[in-house]
C-alpha cells in the first residue's frame, strides 16, 4: 500500500507545530499502525532528520500509552482498539490519514504526538484508591460476598486503561468517563463504601481543576473507548457526586 | 453542598432541572394550544384562568422566567468553559462517527429557540401584561366595557396566525426546538444520575415526545393560518 501521512509534528510544548505531509510505500496490510510508524521514523533516521515522537509500550492494548488521533477518531477508525492493535489492512492504498495527539488543554502536547497526561495521575491521587492495611493479616478478599452483577460492572469499570481517549473524543475535552469508570470501580465494591464521599468529590474537584471540559452527554467518549466503558458509570458517578454533596 | 454550580457536575444538574422544568412546562402550554383547534371557547377559558390565576402569575410564571434565563445564561458559561477545555482543535475530526448531530450542536438549537422566544415575548406575553397590570384590564374581553365581546384570546392567536412570515418563523424554530429535545430530554436524566432499566424506555418515549410536542405547535399554528 502507498500512503500520504500528514502527521502533526511539534519541536517542544512551546513550539508552535503544524502539520507535514510524508509520502510512505511499501506498507503491508498485516503491519500494525506503530509498525507502520516505525518504519516511516527508520526512513526519516536514515535520512538524517528527525523520527516523530510518539508514546507506546505493551503494543498490546493495555498499558494505554499509544494516543494518537487518525483521520478523525481516537484510536483510528476501528471500535474498541488501541492505535497499537489497529492494522493497516483498516485502510485502503492511496489513502490519506491525518495523525494528530490528544488536544484537551489539560493534555498539553510535549513533543508531535505525545502530551503529558499526568492530569489523570493526579485525579487517581486525589481518591482513586482505598487505604487497607496490608501488614501481614490481609483477609481474603472473597470472604466478603458481593452481588454478582455489582462485581461484574465493578470488573468492567476496572479495566479502563487510562488512555484519555474519551477526552480526546469529547468535544469539550471532559474526562468524565474515565472518572466515572475509576469512581464506579470502588463505589460498587464494599470495601470501596468508606471513602466513598470523599473520593468522589475529591475526584471531582481534581478533574476540574485541571481543566477538563463539562460532559453533554454526547456519548463520543463511549463509541471511541477501547474498553468499552459505559456511560452508565458517568450516571452513577453523577448520583455519587450529588448524593456526596447533599450529605456536605 | 456549598458551591454546587461550581462544579461540572453540579452545572450538569442545574442545568438538567431548569431543562425538566422547561420540557413540563411545554406540555403543558401545548396542552392549551390544542384545544384552539378543537374549541376556541374552552381554549379561551382555560386562557383566561391561566392568566388571571394568582398561583399561575405569581407562582409559577415567576420560576418560569427564572428557568428559562438560567437555562440560556448556563448554556453559555457551558460552552465558554468547554471551548477552552480544547484551545488547539483537530486539523481533521470526525464527530459524526462517535455522535448525533444534535448532542454536538445543543447552543445552535437553542439560539435559534432564544431568538423565536424574544418574538414571542413580543406577540404575546409583553402585550397581555401590558393590559393585565399597566392598563389594569383584568376582563379578558376583547372590549373591556362590553361583557358580550367575549373573551380575546382566540381572536389574538388567529390574528397573528395571518402573516406568513410569522407562521414561517414558528414552523422552522420549532423544528429546531425538536432537534434540541432530541438529544436534551435523555440527556437531561442521564445529567441527573438516571440510567437504569428504564432507560431504554425512555429513550423511545422521548422520541414522541421531542417530535410530537413540536409537530404539534407547527400544527396549530399551520391550521389556523389555512382555516382563517
Ligand atoms: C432559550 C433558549 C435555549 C438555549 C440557548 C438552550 C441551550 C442549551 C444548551 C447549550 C444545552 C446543552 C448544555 C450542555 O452542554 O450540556 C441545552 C440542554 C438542554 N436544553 Fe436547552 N436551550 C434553550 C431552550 C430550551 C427549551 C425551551 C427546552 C425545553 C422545552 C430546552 C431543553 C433542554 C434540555 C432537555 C437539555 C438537556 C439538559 C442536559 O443535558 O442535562 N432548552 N440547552
Ligand atoms: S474510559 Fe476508556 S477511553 Fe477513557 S481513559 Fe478509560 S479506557 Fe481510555
Ligand atoms: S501501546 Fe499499550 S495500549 Fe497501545
């Protein structure tokens, strides 16, 4: 397949960026999208300029680090993938695909296609926890009995990787789906009941400090989550949340 | 409970009640529209009570205006604060694959229904308490010393149901309104923590409602500017 690339590169946070185009040949169907990166970047080292910056580590859909925009859609054009399990064969030969990194003011770019998504780091320490002892005489978690269905939703809440394509997808760049599926995560577990008043309105509280946008309830953010992650947890985080700030 | 509207969430559901509120209020504003079509006397009672009934005029009327300017005024501070939760936009982005076109453009709905607010405020509302508490005329009659002129409700509504241009004006706000209910009726429970085994109900419950209250005031006004 021959390919027209028009990648958004940027020297630093503070360069100004814009987009290049790169001609790419060669490209086999069975490549993943970064394989197909990496061997644009592998042409650009040989002719001594320089390869563009992107974030990646399982290349297996979990670690969530791969954030790239493609032709319009976190993650690329495929539903419930990571950029590193999507495959060229997606696309045709000829095709022209825009690369560009997650744009939310609370995700600033550091270099072409990687921002600094500490944002979210600092929402999962503001209450995205629960405080155990674990010196020595930790019971077993299943001695305590939970409703199937919560520990079921709790699961599917869990499995959010953390890779900020809800935000990139939201028009106003809201992180309410991952907050909600990290809220949802303890609130239906009973040893996530203690802190439950607390963390959410902490995580709350963070989100919007750090500048993330209001939800509208367009549901963008679910279509283009590689987990899946439902907006039923946004709901039970906005009943937590209400729930916590009538108590005071 | 402090400084709810500080919060996204807490915006969320102001925003989602004075919208509950709205969409109650709309049912029950068609619901008196409609009987012009059937019975220009009972719509010219129920009128009447409407706009002489204190708890209607001092009560509701009241929370009605409130609504109605929280609403708007929140929808803008909403969209201020989305806009520069993204200050760099896509070179290329494709919301349709991820959204309905109404979820993405609630201001732009809503604008226009602002605008076809004000023109209403000008046909109706400003006239009638213009009447009401400046001229005092609490009657409702079309002449105030003639107790057989009947009441001027149904005669107002046919007037201004003339003009083309205005019929016109109404028709294309209220397609836009039912744009805007579209998407906002869901959204406004899923805003205030409901999305259960109900939902889904609702989902196409809010269909008739978001085409049918709208199609229904497009009716009205329709019908009486080709039966007049
Ligand atoms: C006066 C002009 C209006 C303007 C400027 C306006 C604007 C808006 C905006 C911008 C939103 C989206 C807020 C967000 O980002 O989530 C919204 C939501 C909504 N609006 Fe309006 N609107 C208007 C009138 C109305 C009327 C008359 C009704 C009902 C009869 C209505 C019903 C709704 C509903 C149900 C929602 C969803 C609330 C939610 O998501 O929680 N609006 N409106
Ligand atoms: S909710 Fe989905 S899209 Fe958002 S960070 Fe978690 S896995 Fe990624
Ligand atoms: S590189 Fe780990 S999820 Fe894509």
């Amino acid at each position: 397949m021959n390919l027209t690339l028009k990648i958004w590169r940027q020297k630093s946070a503070k360069d100004k960026g814009k987009i290049i185009d790169y001609a790419i040949g060669d490209v086999s169907p069975d490549m993943s999208f970064l394989e197909m990166l990496d061997v644009l970047n592998q042409d650009l080292i040989e002719k001594g300029e320089e390869p563009v910056a992107f974030d990646h580590d399982c290349r297996e859909g979990i670690c969530g680090s791969c954030s790239m925009f493609v032709n319009g859609q976190a993650h690329g054009p495929d539903s419930m993938v990571t950029v590193c399990q999507l495959h060229m064969r997606s696309f045709n030969d000829g095709d022209t695909i825009y690369i560009e990194p997650w744009r939310a003011t609370a995700f600033p770019v550091i270099k072409d296609l990687i921002v600094d998504r500490s944002a979210f780091d600092r929402i999962q320490q503001a209450g995205g926890f629960i405080s155990v002892n674990t010196s020595g005489n930790t019971q077993d978690a299943n001695s305590i009995p939970i409703e199937k269905e919560n520990a079921d939703n709790a699961f599917d809440a869990a499995t959010c990787i953390g890779c900020g394509a809800c935000v990139a997808s939201c028009k106003n760049s809201s992180a309410m789906l991952f907050v909600s599926a990290k809220v949802s995560q303890f609130a239906l577990l009973p040893q996530g009941q203690v802190e439950a008043t607390d963390r959410v309105m902490n995580m709350v509280k963070q989100m919007d400090d750090e500048g993330f946008g209001n939800c509208t309830n367009t549901g963008a953010c679910e279509v283009e989550c590689p987990k899946g992650i439902s907006l039923e947890n946004i709901a039970r985080m906005n009943r937590e949340y209400l729930s916590a700030s009538f108590k005071g | 409970m402090s400084g709810i509207l500080n919060s996204s969430i807490g915006r969320k559901f102001a925003m989602a009640l004075s919208a509950l509120f709205l969409m109650v209020f709309l049912l029950q504003h068609f619901a008196i529209n409609i009987l012009s079509v059937f019975s220009p006397d009972t719509f010219n009672d129920a009128s009447h009570f409407m706009g002489t009934f204190w708890a209607v005029q001092y009560l509701l009327q009241p929370v009605l205006i409130f609504g109605v300017i929280f609403h708007f005024l929140m929808g803008f501070v909403l969209e201020l604060k989305n806009n520069k939760a993204r200050r760099v936009s896509y070179a290329k982005s494709n919301g349709g694959a991820n959204s309905s076109w109404m979820s993405r453009n609630m201001l732009l709905t809503g604008l226009v229904v602002l605008a076809f607010m004000v023109l209403h405020f000008i046909d109706f509302w400003i006239p009638e308490i213009n009447i009401k508490y400046i001229q005092g005329d609490m009657s409702g009659l079309m002449d105030p010393n003639v107790a057989e002129s009947g009441f001027r409700y149904y005669e107002e509504l046919v007037h201004k149901f003339q003009n083309p241009l205005r019929v016109g004006a109404y028709v294309l706000s209220f397609v836009l309104l039912s744009l805007h209910l579209l998407h906002g009726f869901n959204s406004a429970f899923q805003s205030v923590g409901a999305n259960n085994k109900y939902t889904k109900g609702l989902k196409g419950f809010s269909k008739v409602y978001a085409i049918g209250i709208p199609l229904g005031f497009v009716f009205i006004a329709l019908f009486h500017h080709f039966n007049h």
